[in-house]
C-alpha cells in the first residue's frame, strides 16, 4: 500500500510540474487541447467539437425554407458516391438544381438540422462580411491599411498589408498552417483563451500583396478588423447582414477563444447545417441578390470568385476556385472535406459534410474527393426521368 501511494504522490507532483511548465513556456493552451480533442480520441479539431468550447449564436430570422425538387430524391446515389461517403464518413450531401433541393441523404445520425462544425468554409463568411462592411462604407475599399484599424500590428511591412491582402491569403503574416503538429501557431490559435493576444504578438514579416499562400491567421486578423469597422461582434453582425436576410432555417453557433467578450474563431468553426451553409452559395451564384435585394455588390462577388494572382489560379477573395468539366465552379472548403461547391452555368450547388477529407497532394490544389463529388452529381442528374 505504500508504494502505491508512493507511486501515486510521484504521479501527481509529476503532473503539477507538467503543467507549471506549461505556463513558463506558454503552451499551457495545450491544456485545453487535452481536455477537448484529444482526451476525446481525435487528432485534430472535430465536427462537433464546438459542444467543448464557447460559442456566440448567430441567431436566424424568418425562415425561408428551400424549394423541394418534384423528383426529390427520386434517384439514387451512385456506387461511387455511396462508397466514397462510407469511406470518407459523410454526415451530409446535398445537390441543389435550379434553386431546389433535389437530393439529400444524411449518415451517422445526422438530419437537415444537425449542427457540425464548418471549419474553413467561414472563411468565406468572413470575405462576405468583408464585403458587406465595404458596402456600408464601414471600411473603404480592398485597399484600406489594416493598421487603420490594428495599430498595434506587428512586423517590417505592418503599414502596408490591406484588408484585401487578408482576403486573399496574401499577407506577408508569419504563421504555420500544420493542423496536427500540437506546437503549430494555427494549434495554438484554435486553443488559446486570448486570441486577439495570439494574433497581435505575430509579424507581418514578408511584403504583402505578391502571391497567395494560405494562411488561417489571415482570416482572423481580417476578423479583428471587422470587429472594429463594424462596432459589434462578427457572429453578430453575420446575423443581422446574411443569416436572417438569407432566411437561415436555424440558429448557429461561432466557437469563441473564451466566453463573454471573446472573439470568434473567424477562420473556422461554424455550427451549422448543410441546408443553411448552402444558402451563402447561393447568394454568390446570384451575384450578391436574394429574393431582388442586393445583400452583397455585385462587383465584389465577381472579384471574389476570380483569381487575384494569375499563378495562383485556385483562390480568390475567401473562395476557391476551379475550372473543371470545362466549367467555372467556386466553392467553400473547410478541414475534412466539408464543401459547398457552385456551378453556376448548371445553377448547381454540392453540399457535403463529414469527418474525413479524401486525397490532397501538392501536385493539385483540389483534393480528389471534390471531383468525385462532382462526378457522381452529374452522374445521378443524368439519370433523371
């Protein structure tokens, strides 16, 4: 008996230095890491992880169901989309024809109102708002200093990054995008309790304005600028300015770095459901209109969709982008594999949701999931009676 107690008083000194250590050398987010992923056997962020953090609503208002295809779910899915589903482990895939919904099947105890966590689709809510504050002349053009509005940036060439350049992923801003590695700044970032701190305490450290690399850290400075211009919280703001006036079906939820005055985790997570995602795609399939009220200018939508950087012909402004099929398609990506893909000369929109994302190599921008999805859309539209 004393030398389990023994073992035990090892035990736990052993893991009060653990953690004081944690707090010396400033990982002591990692803390938090534990207790909501990992302790919860996954590697990385996950589709109902927000459950484990706090969060903002992003309240709806009247709703605005979507129209019903007549032949709703009248064909089935094809072998290769029920295989790359199973395999992937999809929760959600919807096809939207000609504004109606016209196949939709959910696994996994999923329905039309779950909620699962969008990831990087914000990214292009975030470009929206963007877009938005613009119009409202809350900021003043692609082209206005964010230093006007974070003075305390950071780093060599602080006074010439633009909101535009946050939109675009072509910052200068020193950040590493490796999900997995528990010691990533882009980890750090999504545990942290003091994001505004995280954020601020990085250099803008490359000229800006030259070519694109993706950066999450670039949506959530883009985040605090909004936060600025606009006087109110994001998720708030997203509220009043898309997700009532799109006729969301359902409130959502923005994960927050901590309660109360936190900020969101601009750069992903999203609670929501396929339905309401596919509602943004929409908007930007009609050039920034819905229901004859122009939500968005038209002429940001059509500058967000088109590459700003001709050797980076796969993004725009919070969008990416593809020209496959010999078609024009632009579409919302998030961390394992959630999508909102539009075809516009098709009046199309793909919506999947799920746990895992399929093949992504560095010989392609696009992973191989997204042209299977697309694939088998057409494959199921073309055996329409």
């Amino acid at each position: 008996m004393k030398k389990l107690f023994k073992i035990l008083k090892i035990i736990i000194i052993t893991l009060v230095v653990l953690v004081a250590l944690m707090y010396v050398f400033k990982v002591d987010y990692l803390i938090t890491a534990v207790r909501t992923v990992y302790f919860h056997g996954h590697k990385t962020a996950f589709l109902v992880d927000y459950k484990y953090f706090p969060n903002r609503e992003i309240k709806k208002g009247i709703a605005q169901p979507w129209h019903i295809a007549k032949d709703y779910n009248t064909v089935k899915a094809t072998e290769r989309l029920e295989s790359t589903n199973k395999e992937l482990q999809t929760v959600a895939f919807i096809i939207i024809k000609n504004d109606s919904i016209w196949y939709e099947s959910y696994y996994d105890g999923y329905d039309k109102d779950s909620k699962s966590n969008s990831f990087s689709m914000a990214k292009s809510v975030v470009s929206a708002a963007l877009g938005k504050a613009i119009m409202e002349g809350k900021i003043k053009s692609l082209d206005q200093k964010v230093i006007d509005f974070l003075p305390e940036l950071k780093g060599t060439y602080k006074d010439q990054v633009t909101v535009g350049d946050l939109s675009s992923m072509a910052s200068g801003l020193n950040w590493d995008e490796q999900y997995y590695s528990p010691l990533s700044i882009v980890t750090r970032a999504y545990f942290d309790k003091d994001l505004r701190k995280v954020m601020l305490g990085l250099d803008i450290s490359t000229k800006p304005g030259q070519h694109f690399e993706y950066k999450s850290g670039d949506t959530q400075l883009l985040a605090m600028v909004l936060e600025k211009a606009v006087k109110k919280p994001l998720a708030v703001y997203v509220s009043e300015k898309f997700w009532q006036p799109l006729g969301a079906e359902n409130d959502a939820l923005w994960q927050l770095d901590h309660e109360g005055d936190g900020i969101e985790k601009a750069y992903c997570c999203i609670a929501s459901n396929a339905r309401d995602f596919a509602r943004f795609g929409k908007l930007y399939q009609q050039h920034g209109k819905w229901e004859g009220q122009q939500i968005l200018d038209s002429a940001f939508v059509a500058k967000s969709i088109q590459p700003r950087f001709p050797e980076s012909p796969e993004y725009g402004y919070g969008w990416w982008l593809n020209n496959y099929r010999n078609k024009s398609m632009f579409y919302m990506r998030g961390h394992l594999g959630q999508f909102v893909i539009v075809i516009p000369e098709d009046d199309m929109i793909i919506v999947r949701l799920g746990h895992l994302k399929g093949l992504q190599t560095t010989a392609d921008a696009h992973s191989n999931d997204f042209y299977i999805y697309v694939d088998e859309a057409y494959q199921m539209l073309g055996q329409r009676k």
